[in-house]
C-alpha cells in the first residue's frame, strides 16, 4: 500500500511541479498566487493521506509505522541541503529524488495541514543532526501559521527532545558534516525556540479571547513549560534512551559515512547554556503574573490526578514540586531572584495523613493519587489485609513505591515466619519491577544499597541457587528484561552477586560455559561504584577479594576486564592499583599465578598511573615481593627468577618518575624500612635507596651483610658479648647471596668474585690467581646444589638445575676472555666437583642423570683440543641442568651430612637477621647458639 502512495504523492507532484513551476522555490504565501499552489497541493496531499487510510489530525499517532512512513517520505522529498546525504541511506536512500523537491516551507505548510507536528517533533530524536537543524531552523521559521495551543505543544516537546538528542549524541553518535558547528546551530535554533514560548506573535490570536481565557491559558501554559523544564534537567542528571521499536521506523541517515561522537563535557557545556535559557524564561513569566491574574486562577477549576481542583492549587503545587527538584539537583545554579518568584506561588500539597486505611482505599479507588503516596509511607503499620489492598493495585505503583515495598519486606525478613506473605510481597515487587523504566530500576537499587549499607537483608536461603540457574540460560545483560532481574538479585547482596558476575566475565573455571562481555557488565557501572565503608568502591573490593582468594581465572579475560573498566572510567589505573593490585603484592602465600598475575598487571597499568597512587605502600610491597620471592621454597626458580627481573624493572620505573619524592625528607623513614626490607643484593639495582654515587659491587654486598648481620646481633642483649666472629660466616654470606640470586645477578656477582675482585675472596692472594678464584667459585656453586639436593623443601623447587645452568652459562662467558683460563685445569676441576655431588644426589629424581653425566665425563675423547672438550662438558653439563630444571624433586633426603646441617644453621641465621623485625629474636638467638657449637666443634676436631 505505500507504493502506491508514492507513486501517488510522485505523480501529483509532479503535475504541479509542471503546473506551478518548481515547488522547492515557494518561500512564502507573500502573493495570492502563492497561497493558491499551496493551498491546493495541502488538500491535494491530504486526499491522497484519506484514500490510501493513512491517519490525519486527531488521529495521528507518533508511533503508527504508516504516519511515520508517510512523514518520512515527504522529508526524503524536501530540498534540504541534506539531502545530497540522504541518498546515501541503505535502507530509504532510494525514496530520495523520486518526486520533484518541495521547499521546506511548502513542507512545513503540508505538515501542519495535516497535524503532524507530534510526528515532526519525535522525529528528531532519530534524524542526522545536520538534517534536524534544518527541520529547526524552518520550524522557527513557520511556528507563528498554527494555533497557540499547537505552537507551544510542538516547542515544548522539540526542546525536550533536543535534550534527549544532545544527550545521545554522546552516548551513540551521530552524523553531521562539521559536528562542533552544528552543535552551535543547534543550540541557537533551540534558544530559538525557548524564546518563541514569549514571544507577542505566539500570542496574537488572544485578542479575540476573553480576560479569563486568556488568564486560564497562560496558567496552563505554565504548567506545561514547568513541566517541560524539569523534564529538561533531568535529561542532563539521567540516562537518555531512544525507543528502539520506534528508531526502526523513524530513522534515515548519511549512510555510513559521517559518524561522529562527542565528549560529554562538550554536551554538558551547550547543555548548561540551554538550561540558563530555560531558568530566564521561567522567571520572566513569572514576572508577567499579577494579582488579577492570580486570583483569576483561583475559579477555574481542572482536572489534575483524576480530581478536580484549581488552576491556582495546581500551579502551587508545581511551583512546590519545582522548588523541591532544585534542591535534590545539585548541579544546576537557580537564581535568588527564580526561587523567590517560585515560593510565592508555591503550596505544599496536604496529605489525608488523618486518614484511616478504609478512608485511604475509598478515596484511591476514586483515583486520588496522593492517598495512595499516604497509604505506602505508613507501611510500617500495615497488615496483610492492607498489603492484599496494595498488591492489587500494583499498576498504580511508582519507583517510589517500589522503594517503600522494599522497605516492607526489609522488615518482614526479620519475622521467623510469615513465609507465604513474605513470597507475596516478593512477587508484587516483581510485577512492578517489570513496568519499571531501566533508570528508575538503578535509582532505586543504588538508594538501597546505600541505605542498607550494601547489606544481604533480603537474600534467603535459596536466593544464590535461583541467581545462578537464572544467569545459566540468560546472560545477556543487554535485554533489558534481564538487566532488570540482574539489578533485582544485586540489590539483595550486591558483593556476592557483582561477585559471580565478574568471575564469569574473567573466566573462573565454575562458569566456564557462561560468558558475559566486560563491556556488557560495564552496564552495572552505576553499582560498581557505590562506595562501601571502607571507602572503596564496591567493584574494587570484590576484585580483591577474587585476587587474594581465587586463582582459576583467564588471565587473558581478567586483563581485558581491566582494561575496559578502566576505559569506562568505572574506576582508574589509580584506583585499582591502591585497592587491588597493592594489596595482592604485599599479602602472603596466595598462589603463584596470582602473585604473576598482579606483578605483570602493574607492569602493564603503571603507565596510566599518576600521582594519586599510594607510592609509599606500592614501594613497600614492591620490596617485600621481591624479597619474598628471593626466599620462595614454594615457586619454582625459573618462575621466581623471571617474577623478581620483573618486578625490579617495576620499581626501577616507579624510582624514575618519582625522583622527587626521594628527596623530601619525610620519605627518608619510608626508604630505610623499603632498605631493610630489601637483600643486600638488590643495591646493585637500587643505589639511590643506598645513596650511593658509584653502582656497588660484590664488597659493597659482603660488607653489607656484615653490617646488617651484625646490627642485629648487637640489638640482643644476650649475645653482645658473644665470640660470634662474623668473618667465620664470609662463605655462607657468599653463599645465600648465590641461592637467592636471579640468573643475571649469578653471572654479575661470578664474574666479580672470579675476574674483577677475585682477591678479596682469596686467603693468599699472592700465591693465587684468577683460576684459583673460577676454581673456588665452581666448588662452593657446587656444594650449594649438594645442599639443594639433600634439604629441597628448604630452597625453590628446581633450584639445584637453575644453579646449574646459571655456572655453566657463566662458564660460557668468562672462557670467551682468551689467554686468561688454564682449560685444562678448569676441566679436572669440573670432573672433581661433579663427583661431589654423588653422595648427594643418590635416590634422588636426579640419580639417572647424573649417571649419564659421568659417564661421559669419565669417557670423554682425549683426541680432541682442550678447549673443545671443555666446550663438549660444558654442553652435557647445561643438558644435565635443563633435565633436572625439569623435574621437580619431591623427596627430602635423611640430614646425615654434618656440613648440609651447619650450611641450613647459617643460611636459616642469615635469613632471620635480614628479615629481623623483633619477633624473631628467639630464633635469632638459638641460631647463633647453633653456629657458635659448631664452630668449637671444629676446633675440637682439629
């Protein structure tokens, strides 16, 4: 059938395009003859609306698909300068140029004709802005050729549409050729507008109207320009939807091209300028209201609310609605001089607070709002008979009587009984739920979290089961259906609902054929954001609690979560580190991946932090991680090793960008605790810690753990006087510095001990050389992995195959110094040092390695030179490392070894004094016991 209308709307216009002459040019009907071409083509399009049943006037609806469809082919038909665009339209490009153009007024004259004014304003909302800017500037033009009444309806709901269209633009885009000018346009042509509502031509047609008629409109008017301007302000306070259903029908575009967005801080700048326009006008027709007519208002009585009252009561009453919407909208700046007009014309509405209930249900059954508002505030004293009287009238119910039902079954849960009421009362909650618009749904929600204290009042025993099977077979949070029931089930313990939502979007094993997109959870944002007592953010604190008790989750997903939270500005980089990522580093023994997790995620975050990041704890943390990992006897070494290069680069970069704060003075006390915290080792890394001007080498680290060893010592009172000589512990200082090494700091601190200061290890220096020193070097990395393999429990799995791999790859890099190594020396000390771990190593994973191993090194070919065969040992030593890195050994082997029990003395006495904080002095002091019995049990032997 609408084929034939444009077929029919063509042909005619056509003819008269013929007829007239060209009918985009008619501007105006300044002549007779122009009055007669557009008086015909009205009655001529509107016989062809009769014949072709498409609605006219008073039946014209804007959302009946024929009036929007015929509506929309004379827009693609008018010649805006837009329509070069238009044709661009997948769907309705082809309507473009199919008739002979008509002019925007000529538009505007068939529109009106028609009464399609409603049609004209709604569709705006789904309309190209450039498009609409024109529709604006004609609409301003021709306002003045309808009736008042007409007038100001359609300026009324073009203003608050263009609200809603200002608001989307941020929200989905638009299309517009030059977006910043065109929102200038815009917003003069609404301004535009706002000022027609006053302007004398709107009014002239009162001259034939009596005083009270006039009186009586005016009145009205205000009241729909009240209306209209909190509508406005809460555009700019609330979410904006268009209707998807309608959007459909009502939409035509440039195609693909021209999309645009814009930052909602543009928006709310020519938004704030609207609602001043909006505020000016309001004041200046309250200041048009005099005592005749005001007294005027007080006989003419209206319908409000299905009762019969004044127009003077009704004003009152909007004037005292207006009055309390300021003081709950913050944002929005009232003059003194608006409040002042405002409460001279405002009336409190009475409530029938001395009703009874029978007296309330009498007067709501007549349908008087407000008795029903009285009823619902005084449901602390209803009983199940008056709850019956509600849950019948349902349909009647607002968000602010969801609230108060809400309320009600608050107070029910506290009854051990009453379980069939309770369940009625949760069903009519549901039923009102469903009527409920998305934005009053989340007003609510939130309201109650926050009154409650995001308490689980309302869940009951089978509330997680029910959310669960609900969230199985329906998670897709974009229907609106199930975002309501979502927000339903939150409110009842928001942290462990928002809880299982998360954990599905990051991809917890629990709910691994569930899936809900970050961006679709991003929906819940206005929860997620609810501060909780604690001063975090609700999404923060269950991420927490996920990262500090979970450890099942994709870290793919969980990093893309993330990300598009902190891109949804839902919280910032800020925000999740202090709350989130601070806290897992610095907690003990939760799972390796988590600890991976939250070392690699600052890594990745840290560049969106800023100054607002708790630096002083982040460092804090940082060190006991580090250190922390250093000492792991439960993280594999290579993983561990990995983690600390990472997290040294990590605190190296915090350093960096906060140079200043090491100079302050009040962080010198936070340095000597980070100082304390870290091993001597890691002032090779950190010299600024150290105030040091030249990098450290190996001395600089022995001295350090004399001094820090014997700082501790001379705090215990008991054992100042003892003949503890430290020097006597120089090797095993040497030697917990090699066990907690990273793989770089193993090669750097060999090299030194071996090439760069191998005198300072050396007994006699002048009888030695740099061969003695590889030599000596070679034996102790050796009897170290000896006591990897007999106490494993005690050191990182897979450590006794990382030292390995660590000399060999060390090995590999001094021989490449020339001249400077005794090969064949270097191999008869591999061969002897190797045969020492027999003893160690037997009944261990590692036996059948080993076995290979000597083989070959008892076998090895004497045909070739010596620098090659020691190339060929040092290969089969580096496969036999890789092999054992491989397994983990599990078995702790019998303490029979007298030097593996004083080498676990001083390594357990070091740790303690490194990690001295007090409460360890007992241990402290029975360690020391320890190594000074041993050491007389040496000289005994000797």
């Amino acid at each position: 059938m609408m084929d034939e209308y444009y077929s029919k709307i063509q042909m005619m216009l056509i003819k008269k395009n013929n007829e007239y002459g060209q009918l985009k040019f008619l501007s105006s009907k300044t002549t007779e003859e122009d009055s007669h071409i557009i008086l015909d083509i009205c009655n001529r399009v509107e016989n062809i609306f009769q014949d072709y049943g498409i609605p006219i006037g008073d039946d014209v609806s804007i959302n009946n698909t024929k009036c929007i469809e015929a509506f929309k082919y004379l827009i693609l038909n008018t010649n805006f300068k837009s329509q070069e665009q238009l044709v661009e339209d997948i769907l309705n490009g082809y309507l473009v140029d199919m008739c002979p153009p008509i002019s925007p007024y000529l538009l505007m004259e068939i529109l009106f004709n028609l009464k399609y004014e409603n049609i004209l304003a709604e569709s705006i909302l789904y309309f190209p802005l450039d498009l609409v800017i024109e529709i604006m500037e004609i609409v301003n033009r021709c306002i003045t050729m309808i009736e008042f009444n007409r007038a100001s309806n359609l300026i009324i709901n073009l203003i608050l549409n263009s609200y809603k269209k200002f608001i989307n633009i941020h929200r989905m885009g638009t299309q517009s050729l030059d977006l910043n000018t065109s929102l200038d346009s815009f917003s003069m042509h609404i301004e535009e507008l706002i000022a027609a509502l006053t302007d004398n031509k709107l009014t002239r047609s009162e001259n034939n109207l009596t005083e009270m008629k006039k009186n009586e409109r005016f009145g009205l008017t205000l009241r729909n320009i009240l209306k209209m301007i909190k509508n406005c302000l809460q555009c700019d306070e609330n979410n904006v939807t268009v209707n998807a259903d309608l959007e459909k029908f009502y939409k035509v575009t440039f195609g693909r091209n021209f999309i645009v967005t814009c930052e909602m801080e543009v928006i709310k700048s020519q938004l704030n300028i609207l609602n001043s326009a909006l505020l000016f006008l309001l004041m200046k027709i309250l200041k048009k209201i005099d005592v005749n007519i005001y007294l005027s208002w007080a006989s003419i009585d209206i319908e409000d609310n299905s009762s019969s009252i004044s127009l003077q009561q009704a004003i009152g009453f909007d004037c005292y609605y207006m009055l309390e919407f300021f003081k709950e909208c913050k944002s929005i700046e009232v003059y003194d001089d608006l409040t002042e007009c405002l409460q001279q014309l405002s009336s409190k509405p009475k409530l029938p607070s001395s009703a009874n209930f029978e007296e309330l249900y009498k007067s709501i059954d007549e349908g008087k709002q407000e008795s029903l508002k009285e009823l619902m505030n005084r449901y602390e004293n209803w009983d199940n008979s008056t709850f019956e009287y509600v849950r019948k009238n349902y349909s009647m119910l607002d968000k602010n009587d969801f609230s108060i039902l809400l309320e009600y079954l608050t107070l029910l849960t506290a009854k051990p009984s009453e379980e069939e009421h309770k369940q009625n009362v949760y069903n009519t909650l549901t039923k009102v739920l469903t009527k409920l618009s998305i934005p009053d749904i989340y007003e609510v929600v939130i309201e109650y979290i926050l009154k409650h204290n995001a308490s689980d009042q309302l869940e009951s025993m089978h509330t997680e089961e029910m959310f669960k099977n609900f969230i199985h077979r329906n998670s897709n949070l974009k229907s609106s259906t199930n975002l309501r029931i979502v927000l339903f089930f939150i409110l009842k313990n928001p942290q462990k609902f928002l809880m299982i939502l998360i954990k599905m979007s990051i991809g917890c094993s629990e709910w691994k054929n569930v899936m809900i997109p970050p961006k679709d959870l991003s929906l819940l944002s206005p929860i997620m954001i609810i501060y909780e007592k604690n001063n975090n953010k609700l999404v923060l604190n269950v991420l927490k609690i996920i990262g500090l008790n979970t450890s099942d989750w994709e870290t793919k997903k969980f990093s893309n979560f993330i990300t598009t939270m902190i891109d949804e500005n839902i919280f910032t980089a800020d925000e999740f580190m202090n709350s989130v990522l601070i806290p897992m580093i610095g907690t003990n023994n939760i799972p390796t991946s988590n600890i991976t997790f939250a070392i690699n995620t600052i890594r990745q975050t840290m560049i969106k932090c800023t100054d607002k990041i708790n630096l002083e704890t982040l460092l804090i943390n940082l060190a006991r991680t580090m250190s922390s990992l250093r000492r792991s006897t439960r993280i594999p070494k290579y993983t561990s090793d990995e983690l600390i290069t990472t997290t040294i680069r990590i605190f190296k970069s915090f350093l960096h960008f906060n140079e200043d704060w090491l100079k302050k003075d009040e962080s010198k006390s936070i340095i000597d605790k980070i100082v304390k915290i870290l091993q001597p080792i890691d002032q090779i890394h950190f010299t600024t810690l150290w105030y040091l001007k030249t990098s450290p080498h190996i001395i600089d680290i022995m001295d350090d753990y004399r001094r820090r060893i014997q700082s501790v010592i001379l705090r215990l009172s008991d054992v100042q006087s003892s003949p503890l000589e430290l020097e006597s512990l120089q090797q095993d200082f040497q030697r917990h510095l090699i066990l907690n090494s990273t793989e770089q700091e193993f090669i750097r601190v060999a090299s030194e001990m071996t090439v760069i200061h191998w005198r300072y290890f050396q007994v006699n220096s002048t009888d030695t050389d740099e061969n003695d020193a590889l030599h000596k070097f070679i034996k102790m990395t050796i009897e170290i992995g000896c006591y990897c393999l007999e106490l494993p429990d005690r050191v990182a799995p897979n450590t006794f195959g990382f030292l390995i791999k660590c000399l060999i790859k060390f090995i590999r890099e001094i021989i490449k110094l020339e001249n400077k190594w005794n090969y064949s020396k270097l191999i008869d000390c591999l061969r002897e040092n190797i045969k020492l771990i027999n003893t160690s190593i037997k009944n261990s994973e590692y036996e059948n390695f080993y076995t290979e191993i000597l083989i070959f090194i008892e076998n090895y070919s004497s045909d070739k030179s010596t620098h090659e065969l020691l190339i060929n040992i040092l290969k089969c030593l580096d496969d036999f490392g890789g092999k054992c890195v491989e397994i983990i050994q599990i078995m702790s082997l019998d303490k029979n070894n007298l030097d593996i029990i004083k080498h676990e003395v001083a390594q357990d006495f070091i740790n303690d004094c490194l990690m001295f904080e007090g409460e360890n002095q007992s241990s402290i002091m029975r360690r020391v016991n320890e190594i000074i019995f041993n050491m007389n049990d040496d000289e005994d032997a000797n």
